[in-house]
C-alpha cells in the first residue's frame, strides 16, 4: 500500500470510493475526479468495519489550502509522474485530481494488517512506499546475534525480541525495566546478554550543554560520541563508525590517533541508545570517529534503526571524505532518505591532497561527480564540510573556485569554524602512528578568523551556492568538529623469560 501522512491524523484510516465522491474537499475547484491508469479496480478485501471514512469535520478545514506542501515526497522521486500504483492486488482504487493524490487521503498500513502478512520484514515510509521484502524491519533484535540466539534456546516466542528492542529504543535503562517480560527472563537476560555492547568509561558536560562521553568497546577500543542541545530543541547525535579513523586527514585530532578497528551496528547503535536514556533525540550524523564509508554495512544497518529511537531518515547524515567503493555503493543501493554529506576542504586536487591524503587516490573531480549523480536520483542537496583554516583554504579566490566547482543547483555548503586540539587530547597521538603528518601532531592550524569566514561566506552567496556557518558545540570539552580522539586500546608487551 501507498504510505503518506499528515499533522491532523489521529491514525491509521481509509476512505472508501464512495466517501470520497460523497465529501467533495474544498477549495478544489470544478475539476472532474477521475481513476488513475493501471490502478487496481477490485474490491477490497476487507470488511467495513475496517474501512472508515476518513474525511471528517476536523480534518476538512485545514487541510486542503496546504494540499500539496502537505504530501509526503517520494523516497526516491523516480523520474516517472506521481502515481497511486498498489504494491498488491486487491487494494481498493484511490481517487486522483490533476494526477497528485489528495492530501486528504490520509491512507496508513491498515492498522498493521499488511505488516502482519509479512513478519519479520520492514515497512518503508514515504509516497511509493511498501514493504521491503528482503532487508529485516526495524524492531527485530537489540544486541542483536546474541538476545536472540538465548531466546531461541530458551524456547521463548519470536516476539519476545521485538519486545526487549521496542522497550530498548524508548529508552529503558535495563531489563528490569520491561514489565511485559516474565520476571525469570529478565533475570536471565541480565546475566547473559550484556543490555549495552560499550562501556561508559567517562562523559563531560561544556558550558553550552553539550555531552561527550567516552566509550570503550568489550575488546578495549575506544569510542567517542557526542549529543548537541540547541536552544530551538533539537537533540543530534554525533556518531562515530569506527575507533581511530585510518585516513589521516591533517587537520582531525581523530585522523591522528591510533586506528582500532570498525565497530559493529550494535555497538554503533548503543552510542544512540544512551543518549537516548538521557534525553528524547531527534537527529544523527555520521561525523564522529571514523570514515563512514569504509564501514557501509554496518553504519547503515544502525540508521535504519534510529527511527525507533526518534530519529527518522530525513534527519540521518552520513559523511564521507569522498571514499569512492562506499560512496558508489550508498547512491546505488540506498532507498531510504539519508541524506549524504561531503567533506571536502579544498577545490583543488593540489591542496585537497595535502591536507587530506585520501584526495592522492581518489580526486575531486571523480567524488563530486558521485554527488551529483546522488543528487540527480534522489532531488536531495548533498552538503559539503568546509573547516575554514587560515591561510590555507579561507581566501576569497578559493571561495571562487569552490563556488566554480560545486555549482549552485546540486550542493549546499557548511562552513566549519576550526577546532584546535593538542597532541594529549589524541591519546598520545604521535607515537601510536609514527606516519602522522607533521601538521596534525598537535594541531598545528589556526583557525580563520570571523572577518575571512564572512568574507569566504560572501563570494558563494555572490555565486548563489547555498551557503550556511556551522554553529560550534563542545569545544570547551574537545567535543567540536575535528576534537574527536582518545588514547588507543593498550597493547601487552611480551616479557622476555630468562632461564635459571
């Protein structure tokens, strides 16, 4: 079934074809109701009683002046025309005006009857949506392997699983909390499924409300993840995708640490899950330790998770330096509405390649081109990282340039106010990696200053890029952009045994 929504429903309803003709909306004119081609024209198998009409009082009023503003967008926006096309048979014909469905068909998933005819499977949001029938839905296990192999061996029903999960993603502090288990579960479940794959080793609150906090994994490896309070109320999550990040980029305290390892969905997972004990959240971007893209697989299969814990897809970031395998596989096999944003830095290959090593193997011209193809599919701007360093990337000619490159139909621009960190806040950054550039042995940049960033700011609004300042959070505790780093898992050294 199609999927849309709207601020004045109160739930799941459809509207039979004859409430429909009954309840002409207002404000549409005199134009001629008509059925949409190819649209299935039988009857519905449901019975009345699970068919009510939708078009009450209530929601007569407001609705139609806001009809269009009002429809949820396609996923994907494919470049045929918006159409009402059942994802099964049997599904009931839905009226059209000037072929865009009506923003007062407030159609749902028949309160989960179709989700019931399909256990197990995820139920994609948006105009086009319907159930995928390959990739598992959302509620299906929290940590993850583990909870539901002693499930299984417990005997216990398949919805158990689902339940520790929904009661996870709410923000329960543990299993005592889940009162719709049996006692003797929980019991056994704290003892033999860790409720949290990380290990709080150490949070710090900056003036500006800000947390970081300090996790390590069950094998020793550090991660840090950071949540952001704005005054306007919104709650984002910095999330990190690996421990150490192994690309080195000169101006990011965390590109300076040692590199550990990449982390699994769960343990990228439960970085959300304790902000979420916190605080209700409602946005996340990959930009925390780490590159995204070398971990595709798993910072994926925690995304499409977060919507559980409030955080739908529309307000989900991941960011790449431009690592093209990762990035290829995101615009080709990405359905969900991600959005993906660019760290680039420089609109040169020359001085991209100093200050990001990544840029010697794969060049701007091949990356940017990535982008735009994304953006081309999806009708979606990539955003594109600019950390402002003085004298290296801040002149009024480079913004020129930068302006030249990404053009002003395909990318919107977020200038980064640098973010200095010392050689300690890497966890003895410069001897874990002896090949660490010069520059990012203690952060050697000095940031531009308000002037310049006004300056830069000026020449692509000039070009009509869209362009916006990044409002810096945390640097008082090295929460920023770039601060993220920690000292590496220690490594035991052997211990010569002399004889005698």
């Amino acid at each position: 079934m199609r999927v849309f929504e709207h601020e004045h429903a109160s739930g799941p309803e459809l509207v039979e074809l004859l409430d429909l003709l009954r309840c002409w909306p207002p404000r549409l004119g005199d134009e001629t109701l008509h059925d949409e081609a190819r649209v299935d024209r039988r009857a519905s198998p449901f019975v009345d009683e699970d068919v009510r009409p939708l078009l009450r009082d209530d929601l007569a009023a407001g609705p139609a002046e806001h009809a269009h503003r009002d429809l949820v967008r396609h996923r994907r926006r494919r470049e045929e025309e918006r159409r009402l096309v059942p994802e099964q048979l049997r599904r009931p014909a839905l009226q059209l005006v000037r072929r865009r469905i009506l923003a007062l068909l407030l159609v749902a998933d028949l309160a989960g009857r179709h989700r019931g005819e399909h256990p197990r499977r995820r139920l994609r949001d948006g105009v086009g949506a319907e159930v995928d029938h390959e990739a598992p839905r959302y509620r299906s296990r929290v940590d993850l392997n583990l909870l539901e192999r002693t499930l299984h061996e417990r005997g216990e029903p398949a919805f158990r699983a689902r339940q520790v999960w929904e009661w996870t993603a709410r923000g329960a502090t543990g299993y005592d909390a889940m009162t719709n288990l049996p006692r003797a579960l929980r019991d056994e479940l704290a003892t033999a499924v860790p409720f949290s794959t990380l290990a709080v080793e150490t949070e710090r609150e900056s003036r500006d409300g800000t947390v970081k906090t300090l996790f390590r994994t069950t094998d020793g490896h550090p991660v840090e993840a950071v949540l952001m309070r704005y005054r306007d109320g919104r709650r984002s999550l910095c999330l990190s995708s690996q421990s150490g990040c192994p690309l080195t980029c000169t101006f990011c305290a965390t590109g300076a640490m040692a590199f550990g390892r990449n982390l699994t969905a769960s343990e990228i997972l439960d970085q959300a899950l304790h902000f979420r004990r916190l605080t209700a959240i409602d946005h996340a971007v990959f930009m925390g330790m780490g590159e995204p893209m070398l971990n595709l697989d798993e910072v994926l299969a925690a995304a499409r998770r977060l919507p559980n814990l409030g955080i739908t897809h529309r307000r989900t970031t991941i960011s790449t330096v431009g690592w093209l395998p990762g990035l290829r596989r995101f615009v080709d096999e990405v359905d969900e509405p991600i959005r993906l944003a660019l760290s680039l830095h420089a609109a040169d290959d020359e001085l991209r390649s100093r200050i990001m090593p990544v840029n010697e193997r794969y060049p701007i011209a091949d990356v940017v081109a990535e982008c735009r193809r994304h953006m081309e599919a999806t009708r979606r701007r990539v955003f594109v990282e600019y950390v402002m360093l003085a004298g290296v990337n801040d002149a009024p000619e480079q913004a020129r340039a930068l302006a030249a490159l990404l053009g002003r139909d395909h990318f919107k621009v977020n200038l980064i106010p640098y973010n200095p960190w010392a050689a300690s806040v890497a966890g003895e950054a410069a001897d874990a990696r002896p090949n660490t550039p010069p520059a990012a042995a203690g952060g050697l940049y000095e940031g531009s200053s308000r002037e310049r960033i006004a300056a830069f700011r000026h020449e692509l609004e000039r070009a009509r890029v869209p362009v916006t300042v990044r409002l810096t959070r945390g640097r008082d505790i090295e929460a920023a952009c770039g601060q993220l780093a920690a000292a590496p898992k220690p490594h035991r050294r052997r211990t010569a045994v002399q004889a005698g």
